[in-house]
C-alpha cells in the first residue's frame, strides 16, 4: 500500500510526518502545477470547486509515481468539500486509475469504521504509536504555521528583496526529503534561525492587510497566485488566521474533546452572520470584523469560483466595509484567471491603501492639487 | 388589524407553502405572496445581490423587492436542516444576512433559524418561535402548527400519488399532456422545486414537455421509503437533503424500465447540482444506457437554445425508440 494525499499549502508536511510516525509508505505528489490543474479540469465536474480539481490532478500525478492509496478527510456538510472523497473515489475509477481511498472520518457517527480506518493506515493498533503520531503532527504543523507567519512579518520588511521568499522556497523543497519528526522539526528550526539573521528595517512601518476567505484558496499559495507573498514584496505585512494547525487543533481535536475553543471570531461575526454555515463563512466574517477592529488597513478576501459558504460571506463583506470603514478586495479564482489581471486588481488595491494613508496622515489639511 | 406577512414566491415556497399557509392563517395573520417571477423581477434580484451567487438566490432578492414595501414583515426563516442529519445549502443557511446585509430599508424579517438536524423537536421550537410574531398562546400555535403538519402531509401525498406538486400550487399551467396516449414519453426531470416549478425560470420546461406529449415525473413523484432505501446504496452518504432525493431517484430510475429519459435542470453556480449532477450522472450510465441530458439555467439563458436542446433530446428518444434495430443496408 503506497498512499499519497492532496497538497494544500504546507499541509503535506502534516501528512508526511504523519505517515512517517505510523509507519506507513507513501508518495508526496508533485507540488500543485499546471499540468495537475489541466489533469484535474479534465475529470472533474467543470462546475465543481476548484480544489477539486487539483486534488484529482494531486492523485494522478502521485499515481503515475506508483501510488494507489489516497488518505484523505471528510466531513458532513454542508459545504461541497465533506463529498470529495467520495466523489474523488468515483471519478478516479470511472476515468481508469485504480486507486482506493481512506477517509478520515465518521461515518453517520460511527466510530469503529472510524478506528478501522486508522487501523488500516497504522498497519496495526497500537495506541502508543498513534498517540504519538497525533501529538507530532499537531506539533508540526504548530511549528510550519509559525514559521510561515514569521515569513508575513519579515518579507515586507528585508532589506534585500526576494531573501524571505529564497529562503521559504528551499525549505519548502528541503521539507519532502525529510523523514520523521526529528529531522522536521530541526529543519523549520534551522529555516527559523535564517530568517531571523536577515537583515531586516526595523524603522519601517508597512501596511497590513488581513487574508480571508476559503480554507484551500487562502492556504495554498499555488492557487492564490502567491498573494502573500506578491503583498509582502510590495511592502504590505499580511495576517491569516485560518490555518491548518488551527484546523487540526480547534477545529478536529478540541471539538471532538469539547474543550474551549478561541470563538473570538464567532462573536465578532454575530451581528452580521448568526450562525455557522459551512465552510469558512463565519471566520471570513469574524475574522474581517475583528481586523477592521484591530486597525487593519484592508481585507481581501480569497475564494474559489461557486464557494457556496464565502458567496454568502462575500455579500455581507459590504456591510462590514461601510460600517467599519475599511476597504475589502474580493479575489475569486478558477482554473481560468489570468495571472495579469489577479496582479492589476491587487496593485490597484494595495495603492488605494496607501493613499488612504496619506490622507490619514494630513488629516484636516486635505487638498486635491497644489500649484 | 391582521399583520400582513411577506412569502417571497422563490426557493422553499415550493416545497413548503402549505404548511406555512395553514400556519399563518391559523394564527390570524394575512399573507402576502409576492408576484410571480416576471423579468422585472429577475432584473432587480440580479441588480441586488452578489455576481457569484446562483440564480435561484437572485430571483429571491428580486421577489425580496417585490414585497418589501406592502408587508409588516418578511418570511426569511434560516433554513439550515430539514430533515435529520442533513443540510439544506450553505446559501439557505446565510439567507437571511444577505438579505439583511443587501437592502437598506426592510420591514422586520423574521429569520427563524430551522434546524432538524439533530432532532425534530427543533421544529416545533422554531415554529413556536415563528408563532409567538403573531399570536401570544402557545397552545394556539401548537394547534395551527399541528394542522399545517396536517395540510403539508397531504400535499407531500398527492405528489407521491402521482400529481405535479407545480399544479398544486400555481395553476397556471395546463395540467393535460397534449397528444395521444400512443408514444407518450415518460421523462424524470431532476432538479430543485424551486427551479423546476417557477415557469418564468425555467422557460416553461414542464408545459413544453406537455406540449410535445411526454409525461414529466419529478423528485417529488417518489416516495420517501424508496429514496431513502436507494440512497443507502451510495458509497457515502448525502449530506444534502436534495442530494439524497436526487440519488435515490436516479437509482430508482434503474429499476425501471418504463422511463424513457432523464433531464437534469440546474442552475449555474449551484454547489450541491455540481457534484449531484455529475455522481447521478454516473450511476446512470454505468448500469444503463438511459438517455440523459443536462440543461443549466442562468439569469441570460437564451430562450431558442433550451429549445433547441430539448427538441433533439426527445426526437432522439422517439428515433431510437422507432429505429433502434434498424440498420440501414447502404452502410
């Protein structure tokens, strides 16, 4: 059994440590490409998500290095992603690759076929080795988010343009030839170390932009068009508080413990959103909120084409603007958008921010043209 | 004076009017309904609400806007589960924010959230909650609660026996297939209440069947026992309460031999539709060779074009039906 997993942004790091602690052989795809979008846009629905998509190009790309296993995790709705396994598993077979899929989760809340399951992956039961493994991976991926938000901070910051996003790539490269937790955990230490000797203006005082929306879209920087890190060159620190140790910690093992979660969100979103409506909806919204509330300059707000959830969050974001007075730019992605327009956009927006800053600054002593 | 409340004609009022109508008017209020869909209305939905969103939530602001002004408040309830273990769309759930969040001056909205998810007790929870707008006896909306629970059985039934629950609501269509009962096409067309039995949104889809006399059987026509008995087949379980109805029809659809094709009718964007369509789709032509076409709808769908596809759809039955096992001699 050879498994392989989708790519979302650093989450393969997760999974291989995973694998790695349980013992298990797997293939890490080929980073997201274009060639696994095209491979993807060719099976799928064309009306289906977008990650979808390069979930089914991750798969094929993994299974024509030999993979026939894909792990991957589930949910119960109502947002389109608790399907996709599913739905992943019956194209795959109809279009000729034979692969099987293990989906974490419980079905119809029931937990033997749920620790069958993980018995399959583990080879085996034991508790020891599981727990283990669950107690790494959360660290790992703690540790991966940490380092990427240091990246946020530093990049607008360097003094030599493009040292943040060297050092970040070649981590990323270095990090599928890592084994285990040990030899992980030491490179994101080392990664750490380097991006703090980097000299750095500590006098300069960027804007800052707050990153919402969709999970994948948000997370995986293929799929944005690397927005992070295009705003961070341009000078801008970014914040984005959906992550995936979050979604491991808060939202998988905190809940299913019921132990307080940090619903800071929840309550921000109130007025405008009530309830939890799938997907990344209510963070979109609390977190917009609580930006705007922190003194954020702008939000932009990320999503994939026909996002049910975010569709929702997209047309209450107005409200938030108006209110708050803060300038909210909505990004929507497909396997179409075009590169050079997704940069126009952002550039405008990023210029927009500036002035507005300007005008801050002058205060009352607004003038429109001086001679 | 009776408080008059707003029933915008758009999404779960075709599935659940009777049991809001008995409702309402057991407690003594006025309904309202807003007009049926016109261009006008379609225009002022898509006016008002996000590019991304699909059309069936468009027209919705659209009959928001119809009705906003001539009501004291607004039925917009959160529909977030209808049925056990199940959920309506992440869009019905946030309905009542957009909405909200949209327009600048509104009457009262009463936006209720509706979750049976976990159980059915929910229900009367939220209905006492609907009931206490109108009427400060509880054991007076526990009657009219019971009695439209009473009014939607019956209209649940008589689309299980066979009626087109469009008819039931809205008249405006003729009920009678036209044409002989010889090469009467029977066609299973899948596809969401709110889409299949609005006749503006659909361009007259079921009265252009009728025309060219072919019998139209929806969802709706079948049972909840088989739905939910075939449904159980599938790898993994619906999430979705249309899903599963959808699912358990097209595999029910398999064990019949008198359908002679499938329409599936969606509109573009619709979340649920995209992996619905396509798993139904594959069922379909594994075990069996049913003709079976997709038609998407959008806010510029050109009339001539569903037409056009709908002719060739059914004159490709009727050929196959006739020729099938004619060859021709000059190769």
């Amino acid at each position: 059994m050879k498994i392989t997993f989708p790519h979302m942004g650093n989450v393969y790091v997760v999974g291989k440590i995973l694998l790695d602690e349980l013992g298990a052989e797997y293939i890490v795809p080929p980073f997201n490409n274009k060639k696994a979008l095209e491979i993807g846009t060719k099976y799928a629905p064309e009306s289906a998500c977008l990650p979808l998509k390069i979930n089914l190009g991750n798969y094929i790309q993994a299974y024509e290095q030999g993979a026939d296993t894909i792990l991957m995790v589930g949910g119960c709705g109502p947002c389109r992603f608790g399907y996709y396994g599913a739905l992943e598993k019956e194209i795959l077979n109809d279009a000729g690759f034979n692969m099987d899929i293990i989906i974490l989760e419980m079905p119809n809340g029931n937990l033997k076929e749920f620790l069958n399951r993980v018995k399959r992956l583990a080879g085996g039961f034991d508790i020891h080795k599981i727990f283990r493994a669950i107690r790494n991976t959360t660290r790992i991926a703690k540790q991966v988010d940490e380092l990427e938000k240091l990246t946020f901070k530093i990049r607008p910051r360097e003094i030599v343009k493009g040292s943040t996003d060297r050092i970040y790539k070649a981590f990323q490269e270095d990090m599928r030839e890592a084994r285990g937790y040990d030899q992980a955990r030491k490179l994101v230490e080392d990664t750490r170390r380097e991006l703090l000797s980097l000299e750095i203006d500590r006098s300069f005082k960027p804007l800052k932009v707050g990153i919402v929306g969709e999970i994948y879209t948000t997370i995986d920087s293929y799929t944005s068009f690397y927005l992070d890190s295009k705003l961070g060159n341009m000078g801008i620190e970014v914040e984005r508080p959906v992550t995936i140790s979050n979604w491991i910690i808060d939202h998988i093992i905190k809940s299913a413990l019921h132990l307080p979660r940090d619903l800071r969100y929840v309550e921000a979103a109130a007025p405008y959103l009530g309830k939890m409506i799938g997907g990344h909806a209510q963070e979109t919204i609390g977190n917009a909120v609580l930006f705007a509330k922190d003194g954020y300059d702008g939000v932009v707000q990320v999503y994939p084409l026909t996002c049910m959830p975010e569709i929702v969050a997209q047309s209450i974001l107005p409200a938030i603007s108006r209110d708050f007075d803060i300038p909210v730019l909505t990004l929507i992605i497909d396997e179409m958008t075009g590169e050079a327009g997704y940069l126009t956009r952002i550039e405008a927006f990023t210029d927009l921010l500036e002035k507005r800053r300007e005008r801050t600054t002058i205060e009352e002593n607004r003038v429109l043209s001086r001679s | 004076m009776k408080k008059k409340i707003g029933i915008p004609r758009s999404l779960f009022y075709y599935q659940l009017f009777p049991f809001w109508k008995t409702f309402f008017e057991e407690l003594g209020a006025e309904i309202v309904v807003s007009d049926r869909t016109t261009k006008k209305i379609l225009d002022d939905g898509v006016k008002s609400c996000v590019d991304e969103a699909c059309l069936p939530v468009k027209l919705f602001h659209g009959h928001v806007i119809n009705l906003k002004d001539r009501v004291d408040c607004l039925f917009i309830p959160r529909y977030t589960s209808i049925s056990r273990g199940e959920y309506v769309c992440p869009k019905f759930g946030g309905l009542p924010d957009m909405i909200r969040n949209s327009f600048e001056e509104l009457p009262q909205i009463i936006g209720t959230e509706i979750n049976l998810r976990k159980s059915n007790a929910a229900a009367f929870k939220a209905a006492l909650e609907i009931g206490s707008y109108f009427c400060s006896h509880k054991k007076r909306i526990e009657r009219a609660c019971h009695m439209a629970l009473k009014a939607y059985g019956d209209f649940v039934k008589q689309g299980v026996n066979g009626k087109f629950p469009g008819d039931l609501l809205d008249g405006s269509q003729p009920k009678a297939v036209a044409g002989s009962r010889n090469g009467r096409l029977n066609i299973v067309v899948i596809g969401h209440a709110y889409n299949l039995y609005d006749s503006y949104i659909n361009m007259d889809l079921v009265y252009k069947l009728r025309c060219s006399n072919a019998n139209v059987i929806t969802v709706e026509n079948v049972s909840e026992e088989i739905i939910n008995e075939k449904s159980a087949q599938l790898f993994k379980r619906m999430f979705w309460n249309f899903g599963r109805k959808a699912a358990g029809t097209a595999l029910h659809i398999l064990d019949r031999s008198d359908i002679d094709g499938v329409i599936y009718l969606m509109s573009f964007g619709c979340g649920i539709d995209s992996f619905v369509c396509d798993l139904v789709e594959r069922k379909l032509r594994h075990s069996r060779d049913i003709p079976f076409t997709i038609l998407t709808i959008d806010e510029h769908s050109g009339e001539a074009g569903l037409n056009t596809r709908l002719e060739a759809f059914l004159d490709m039955i009727r050929w196959r039906k006739e020729n099938e096992n004619y060859i021709s001699a000059h190769g």
